[in-house]
C-alpha cells in the first residue's frame, strides 16, 4: 500500500463539525490556548445567527468569555479540509460529512469524538484512504442557550485506532501527534492501546444507564432508588457480558455490573443525554448505542430480550413525542 505523506498534525488547523457541546468546548480552548480551530456549522442561517451573536459565550471555572472562533458552513468552504474532529451526535455524522465531502481531502485525518458504535466503519468505507480515529471522552459540557456554552466537568480522553492504519509511516507516532495536537489546555487527550475496549465498555454503560433515565422519566441517580430499575439494569449487564463474550470482548469486564452503579451514582443529578433529548423533542443515539448492540447480537445469533425492549420503547416514545 502507498505510504500516505500526511503532515504533522500540530501544524494544520483542526476543523470541527458539529458546532454543539463537545464540538464548541473544542474551539473555545483551541481558541483560548492561542490555537486556530475553524467550526463548521450546519447551514448559512445558523452561521449568520452565529456571527449575530459574535461568537460563543464560554463559562468555565464560573467565568464566561465571549470567544469568536473562526467559523463556516458546507455553502461557504473554501479550504480544503485536512484534518477533521468529527463531534455531531452519532446518528448526525453520515449526513453531516455528505455535506463537506468534497472539501475533505482523500487522505484526512478524522476523529470521531462521539458516543455509540458502528459509525466508524461507515465513515471509513466513505474515505477509504483516509486515517479515520475513535475517541471517547468524560468532559462534560452543555449549552444552556444558542451559543453560549458551560465546561460543566473535567474527564479524561482517550483516542486510538480500532485497527491500526498500515498505509502510514509510523503509525503510532502520527497518533502520538495527534493527541497532543487535541490536547487544548486545560482539555488533555491520551492515545489508548485500546480503543475498542474503551468505547465498548463505554457503550455498556450507556446501554444501561440511558435508555432507563429515558422510560423511567429519571435523574441518573434516581434509577438507584427503583427496583424495577435496579432489576433492568442487572439484567442489561447480564446481556451485555454474554455478547461480550461471544465477541471476545469480555476481557476485564467483571466489575462492568459495579462500573454501571459507580457511574449512575457520580451523575445521580444529570439528565442524561438520551432523556435531554426525549424532553426537547430532537432525536435520540439509542441507534447507535443499544440499536448497535442488538444488531451485533443478532449477527452471533443471541438474542438480548431486556435490551431490545428498551430498544423499543426508546424508540416508540421518541417516535411519539416527535410526532
Ligand atoms: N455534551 C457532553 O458533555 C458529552 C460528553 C461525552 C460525550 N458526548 C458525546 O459527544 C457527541 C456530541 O454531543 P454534544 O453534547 O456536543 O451534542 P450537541 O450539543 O447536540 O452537538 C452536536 C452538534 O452537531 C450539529 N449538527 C447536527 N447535524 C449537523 C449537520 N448536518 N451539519 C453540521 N452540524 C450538525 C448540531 O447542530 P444544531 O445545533 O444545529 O442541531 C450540534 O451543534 C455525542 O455523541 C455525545 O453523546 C457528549
């Protein structure tokens, strides 16, 4: 295969897609580390309403800044696009890239920083010789109104290769770059030896915490108070290992069952995302996230009963509630 002649990452701007939460806490402390990061917004009337407001209004540690970030959409790009932080929700990311595609160079560099599976894939076999990363992250951030932003929580975040590219020089190196090269301050980015793991145990918990919040009606926290929840949640878990196992996927995984109540009971006051969602009538990544996991299931022929019902009824309320 040819060896690909990507530049370094540290000296190429990063262009975000998906001016929301995780997109724009990108930017802002790009933006504030005397970085360059352009954000790609939908369409021209969110850019204009964008520009209205003159940038986005970033609280961090309760102070708040105005921070005009550099910014396009699809109808305005001009520069070709060379490396690409991809942090639309996941069932957004398909439609999303369609619109820039032909400004994304053959051999980008593109991380998805996102929750939920199986859109990697996708994403790759669109850009066959591009270097498509995962990376999942614990930051938290939201939006309490357009364009003004809240860096709520510090986490960690990790970033890697399902398989690692052979068409590069010095693959884990190149990764090695990009890391730093996403490590705004006071933002740090770790290359993991194992990503899939990551984001499989990722997915777990989600599996298990947020369709719950959702048909439940609940805080995280309040789903420790139900038994119903607590029962659910077991037998999530339960499903999950089996999968898991079938998978090879199951290495130190035991405490998952443990991880899922640590989790529920350190956000026990967030909404979580899938609710937040349900409650402002847009759509949920219950897909790419419990959708994911039965449809991985029935490819190794199990079945997982609880977690298609939640599947379902995730499904049928959203479907209700946007209707
Ligand atoms: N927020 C967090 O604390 C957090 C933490 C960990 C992981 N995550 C994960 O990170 C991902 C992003 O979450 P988020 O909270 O940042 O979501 P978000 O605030 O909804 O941001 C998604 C952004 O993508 C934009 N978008 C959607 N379709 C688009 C299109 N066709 N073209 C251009 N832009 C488009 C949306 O634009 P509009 O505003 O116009 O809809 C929105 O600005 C999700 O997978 C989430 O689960 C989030």
């Amino acid at each position: 295969m040819q060896k690909s002649t990507v530049s370094s990452p540290s000296t190429q701007v990063w262009s975000i897609l998906g001016a929301g939460a995780i997109g724009g806490l990108w930017a802002c402390c790009a933006q504030r580390s005397g970085c360059t990061t352009e954000l790609i917004f939908r369409d021209q009337s969110s850019l204009a309403a964008y520009r209205e407001h003159g940038g986005i209004a970033f609280t961090a540690n309760e102070q708040t800044e105005l921070l005009n970030i550099p910014a396009c959409c699809p109808q305005a790009l001009v520069q070709p696009i060379q490396q690409l932080l991809i942090t639309t929700k996941a069932q957004q990311t398909l439609t999303a890239l369609h619109a820039i595609k032909d400004h994304v160079q053959p051999d980008a560099i593109m991380v998805l920083l996102q929750n939920g599976l199986g859109i990697a894939e996708q994403v790759q076999a669109q850009f066959p010789q591009a270097l498509v990363l995962q990376a999942s992250t614990t930051e938290g951030a939201y939006r309490p109104k357009p364009f003004s932003l809240v860096h709520a929580g510090r986490g960690q975040t990790l970033i890697g290769a399902a398989v690692l590219p052979t068409n590069i020089k010095d693959p884990s190196q190149q990764l090695t770059d990009i890391a730093k090269s996403l490590s705004y301050a006071p933002l740090s980015v770790t290359v993991s030896e194992n990503i899939e793991a990551v984001l499989w145990r990722k997915l777990a918990i989600n599996c298990a915490i947020n369709p719950l919040s959702v048909i439940h009606r609940c805080r995280n926290g309040e789903l420790l108070n139900k038994p119903e929840a607590m029962t659910q949640i077991a037998t999530v878990v339960d499903e999950i290992l089996a999968l898991s196992k079938a998978l090879h996927l199951d290495d130190n995984l035991a405490d998952l069952h443990q991880q899922v109540l640590e989790v529920a009971r350190a956000t026990a006051n967030n909404r979580s995302s899938m609710l937040q969602d349900i409650e402002s009538g847009r759509e949920t990544e219950i897909e790419a996230i419990t959708g994911h996991l039965c449809r991985l299931a029935a490819k190794q022929g199990l079945s997982l009963p609880c977690n298609q019902q939640l599947l379902d009824e995730v499904r049928r309320i959203s479907t209700q509630n946007r209707s």
